[in-house]
C-alpha cells in the first residue's frame, strides 16, 4: 500500500491527490490515520497496520494509510481531508485525535468512523478500547518478582523497576497504573520508577532516559512510548538488564534482553471492525472492548527468555492472570476510575 501524506493547507485536497471518483457504499475504500511515531515504529501502529492491511485483502477492499509530519496540530485538517476524499471508513490510530472527530463526523454523515484507546458518542463512530491495564498488570507482577532473583543474570537485589511512557496521559498512564497495581501485589516493597519521554518517535530519547533508571537501581523497565521505546530496548541490550516490550511482540528486537512484551492486538480490532464495515455491520454508536478475555492484552510467548525465568515465578505470573479471567482480581482503570493514589 502507498501511503498518502498530509503536509500542510497548501497541499491539495487528499481527494484530488488520489483522484477518487464517487463510490458506492459498497465500495467506498477505507483509510488508517497513522499516529504519532508513524510507520516503521515496530510497536502500536505497524501492528494495526498489519490488521488493516489483512482485512483489505481479505474483503477485497481498498485500503490506505494516511500519515502527517504533524498529526496532533492538524487533526481537524488530517480528518476533513480524509473525508472529503470519498473514503467510506476511516480508522484513526491517533489519541488526540478523539475530540476533533466529534465535529468533524458530525459533517459527515455517511463516514464510518473509528477512534481507538477512548470513547466518542456519534452516530456513525465506533470506540475501541483495550483493557491495557490487565496486560501490564501482569508485566508488573513478572517484574517485580524477578526483579529480586540475582539468579537471573543481570538481575541485581534492589527491588527497583522502572516504566517509560510516551506522555503524561490517561491513555499511557492506563498502562503504568496497572504495572504499578500488579507489582506492588506480586511485591509491596517494590519501587517503581515512572518517568515520561513527551515523544513517541525518538529513540535517542528513550535510550537516555531507560540508562539512567539502569543507573538508579532498576534492572527492568517496561517502555510504553512507541517508537521511542526502541532506545530503551537498545539500553537494555547494551547494559546488559531487560526491557518490557509493548503493543506488539518485541522480544525478537534483542533476543534476551526483552524480559517480555505486554501485546496489545491492535491487529486484531482494527481488522474486525474492518470486516464489520464490509459486512454492512458496522458498530456504530457502540464501544467494542478488547481484554484479556478477549485475547486482546496478554504477555508475549516470552521464546527467548521463559528458560531464564524460574518456574516458580512463571506460576505465579499465570495465577494472577487466571484471577483476572474469573474476575477475582479487577484491575484498576484510570479512564474509567481516575487515578489512584499511587499514580497522583
């Protein structure tokens, strides 16, 4: 697939550019809004892309990817101009880009919309959201119970363990709270270090700051900043502890340096309400929940590093998520409860 850029008001409408003639419902194409740290980023949207990419395909759909050097200053544009080019569903990857698409859908009625990590009420939006908390809860309990082991090489005894995010926000911090939730359970005298990379395409970034939490004390570090995450999986592989993967499975970026990956299946959500869109079922009006239930959230099959991590742990690490499955265990939800004290 090519992929069509939105640089600017000079630019000419996005429908001129790809010279789309009107179209039936049925045929209308669809388009994926790339979110911030683009494609290439080897985490959240190179994943939803792979989902949009196989929905295409399979419903015979056309299916493009539109991309912004500066997808947060121009959502209303970015969102006006995919419209106006005729597409009959448009899947928006981008966080900020949930209020504009409230007036913007409003001005097109006939648009399928779709804004993932939140909720809009419209007509013709669908809202996916991922219980990212329930996956990085048990990221956390992995954590911090190995982060004690000294039998574990390049595990030291401080019970210290660090997460990145990529901004200071209730869709980031949805992950770090439930981290935080279940370390603390698995360990109540674990420290947690919490610090924010305000950028999600900067791997330079994220290198800096994960080698100064390895310098702290903390021998693990859980990266929820995209593509700025890639630096903190290099810190790790080069200082010799681990990082935590996230969104897509990243253990294979540095085989044995990735403790395991909180897999968040973007993949999976955007090619069902793809398909639901051929079908003529789309969601609209409705939210569509993904969790551990649903095989939404989960950690990665850990290939390169289950044979380093006693078994005894790995046991514990499945109870916990076993009590999140029978509801035993419910997992706090930033979006839907505030923030616990632990998080203020």
């Amino acid at each position: 697939m090519k992929t069509y850029w939105i640089q600017g008001a000079a630019t000419l409408a996005l429908a001129s550019a790809l010279g789309m003639a009107a179209a039936t419902a049925a045929d209308k194409p669809a388009a994926l809004i790339i979110a911030q740290g683009g494609l290439g980023d080897q985490s959240y949207n190179d994943l939803a892309f792979s989902g949009f990419e196989k929905a295409a395909k399979e419903t015979g759909i056309e299916g493009k990817p539109v991309e912004s050097k500066d997808v947060v200053a121009q959502a209303t544009e970015i969102l006006r101009r995919a419209s106006d080019a005729d597409f009959g569903l448009i899947i928006d990857l981008e966080y900020s880009h949930g209020e504009p698409m409230l007036e913007v859908a409003k001005d097109y009625p006939d648009t399928k919309y779709v804004i993932l990590n939140q909720v809009r009420e419209g007509a013709n939006i669908a809202s996916i959201l991922f219980q990212e908390q329930e996956g990085s809860y048990l990221a956390g309990t992995l954590a911090a119970l190995v982060t004690t082991d000294t039998s574990i090489k390049g595990i030291n005894a401080e019970p210290i363990i660090g997460v990145i995010g990529g901004t200071k926000s209730a869709g980031i911090d949805k992950f770090i709270a439930g981290y935080i939730e279940g370390a603390k359970a698995a360990n109540p005298d674990v420290q947690v270090k919490v610090a924010y990379s305000n950028n999600f395409g900067d791997p330079a970034i994220g290198l800096q700051m994960a080698k100064a939490m390895f310098e702290e004390g903390a021998d693990i570090v859980y990266q929820v900043a995209g593509g700025t995450g890639m630096g903190v999986i290099q810190a790790a592989k080069e200082t010799g502890h681990y990082a935590i993967g996230v969104d897509t499975d990243q253990d294979g970026i540095a085989p044995g340096s990735v403790l395991t990956s909180m897999v968040k299946r973007t993949d999976v959500a955007v090619e069902s309400v793809f398909e639901d869109y051929a079908a003529d079922k789309f969601p609209a009006g409705q939210t569509v929940t993904f969790g551990l239930k649903e095989n939404g959230v989960g950690l990665s099959e850990m290939k390169h590093s289950k044979d380093l991590i006693p078994a005894a742990i790995l046991e514990k690490v499945e109870t916990a998520k076993q009590d999140i499955l029978s509801g035993k265990i419910k997992v706090w939800n930033v979006v839907d409860q505030g923030y616990p004290d632990y998080l203020k």
